[in-house]
C-alpha cells in the first residue's frame, strides 16, 4: 500500500510539468498585448514604456527562457507577479483558495447525503414512482447547465423570496451564520449537479449488486432486508460509485468558475476569470497548476480509499 502511494506521488512530477507546459503555451495563444492591459487605457504610454514594461516582467525574452524561470520560481514556491495589479500570485491564492475549498466541500456535503439515499431507494423500489421520480431530477440535474440553475436561485431566492442574498462573502471567523447564507446559494449550484451524477451512478451500481448470486443467497437464509441491504449490497456498489464520485468532487474546483463569478465571491474561480480577460499570464498559469495539483491530490486520495473498501486490492498492492 505505501508503495502504491510512493509510486502515485512519483507521477505527480510529470503529470504537473506537462500541466504547466501546455498552461504556459495556450495562455500564450490568448489575443491581445498582456502589457497594454497592465498599462491601462493611456493614450501617452509610448512604444519606450511599453518595451520596458516587457523587460521587466521577462516578456521580451523567448518562451523557452519564460518557461524555465517560471519553473525555478514554482520550486520555489513563488508563482510569479501579476500584470494587472503587481500583487504576488502566491499571496493571492493565500486568500482566496480557502473560499474555492470551503464553497466546493459545502456542495460536496449537499450533494452526497441526498444522492446516496434517493439512489438506494430508487434501486430498491425500482420501477415505482419514487424511482421515476429519482430518475426526473437526475435527468433535470445533468441537463441544466451552471450558469442558468444560479441565475434562477437568485431570481426565486434573494428577488422574490428575500431569503438570501444574491451576491457578497463574509468570513466564517467573522460571522458564521452571515458566511453560511453567502455560500448556501452558490453551493446548491454546484451541489445539483454533482447530487444528480451521483444518484444516477449509486441507483445503477446497486442494482446490478442486487441482481448477484451472493444477494440471493443471503436473502434465500432469511436475513432481514436491511442487513442485506447494508452487509452485502452496499459496500459492493460503493465501488464504482467511489471511483465516479471522486473524480466529479475534485471537478467542483475547477467549477466554481462560473459561479463565483455569478454570486461575487472572492475566490479562485472569479480570480483565473479575471485573469483570462485581461491576459494576466502569471495568474492563469499559477492557478491553473495549483488546482490541477489539488485535482490530482484529491484523485490519489480517491484510489487509498478504493483500496480501504477494496480488501482485494490492499493486497494486490
């Protein structure tokens, strides 16, 4: 088992490196000048300042040249400056990534519950109403994309109903209740979706644990319904539904794009926004390497916990 981490751990080098390449070249391909933006709209920056401007920030020099600098500085830990608002990148993440982490964990916390129940149900009850109706929202919370499922629980919650407000963060150390009513809205938002993928994948692998010979013969010694149910059929369907369900929640990182963006939250989502519009090469590279690296963390942590569940393959590895 510890060696299977050391060995996952040993690929996190190529697999970053190859992110923060192809996230340095594309950057890159982005229209328009990085250091007009960082000017501003003067009519009197001249050519002399312009170029300046380039040799101070490296940008004059090949990208090959770029790339290695950037590199030695993510070694060190320092992401580089940013064009816009000369702020370190690194500081930056300091303060906004605790916000990106706290508003994906509450929508993972929404969407697991829910979906682990109604997808049980709707399996064990298939064909009944509870189960097309399981089916109904699952079909509703795949299809409706981000963006229009927060601009409607804005409209119907903080417009007609005023129960919570549209947009705005308060710290959690600053004001609990206050930081729990900011994110509630935009958690929902992410938390549908996620609860619809995960409902459709729990209802589908307990059901085919249903359907196994090993089912039936529990059933066939008598056991009550719930035992089986917990002892046989469950930590069988888990599997599957680890691997699916892993993978969607270190996909709530790189989804809170739109949906900071929506309900004004200051976290990494709005800030690589940002950085994309004003061609803000520092920021985008530096945060698109941290989150890949998150993504990839939280995958590892999704394979250790296969393996828990798995007896099978603690042994195999």
């Amino acid at each position: 088992m510890i060696a299977y981490i050391l060995r996952r751990l040993a690929l996190l080098v190529p697999v970053l490196f190859g992110v923060a390449l192809v996230t340095f070249t594309l950057v890159r391909l982005i229209p328009g000048d990085a250091t007009l933006l960082a000017i501003g709209v003067d009519q009197r920056a001249t050519p002399e300042v312009r170029e300046a401007l380039r040799r101070s920030y490296g940008l004059d020099q090949p990208q090959p040249v770029q790339f290695a600098r950037w590199i030695g500085k993510v070694v060190q830990g320092e992401l580089g400056t940013s064009l816009r608002t000369r702020r370190s990148v690194t500081t930056e993440l300091r303060l906004r990534l605790p916000v990106t982490i706290e508003l994906a964990t509450l929508a993972a916390l929404l969407a697991t519950g829910p979906a682990l129940v109604a997808g049980v149900l709707a399996a064990v009850r298939r064909n009944s109403a509870l189960d097309y109706a399981a089916t109904v929202v699952t079909l509703l919370g795949v299809s409706v994309p981000n963006f229009l499922l927060a601009t409607l629980l804005v409209l119907v919650f903080s417009f007609w109903l005023r129960w919570l407000p549209p947009i705005g963060y308060v710290p959690f150390r600053e004001a609990p209740l206050e930081n729990l009513k900011d994110l509630l809205l935009p958690a929902i938002s992410l938390a549908l979706p996620l609860a619809a993928v995960l409902m459709r994948n729990i209802r589908s692998a307990t059901l085919e644990v249903l359907g196994q010979d090993h089912v039936r013969v529990a059933r066939a010694k008598g056991l009550r319904e719930s035992r089986v149910l917990l002892r046989h059929v469950l930590p069988n369907a888990a599997l599957p539904v680890i691997t699916v369900g892993g993978i969607q929640v270190a996909g709530l990182l790189g989804g809170t794009v739109i949906v900071e963006t929506i309900f004004g939250l200051p976290g990494v989502g709005r800030y690589i926004y940002e950085a994309i519009g004003n061609r803000d090469y520092p920021v985008v590279q530096g945060v698109t390497l941290v989150v890949a690296t998150l993504f990839v963390l939280v995958s590892l942590g999704v394979d250790i916990l296969y393996a828990v569940v798995d007896p099978r393959l603690r042994g195999g590895r």
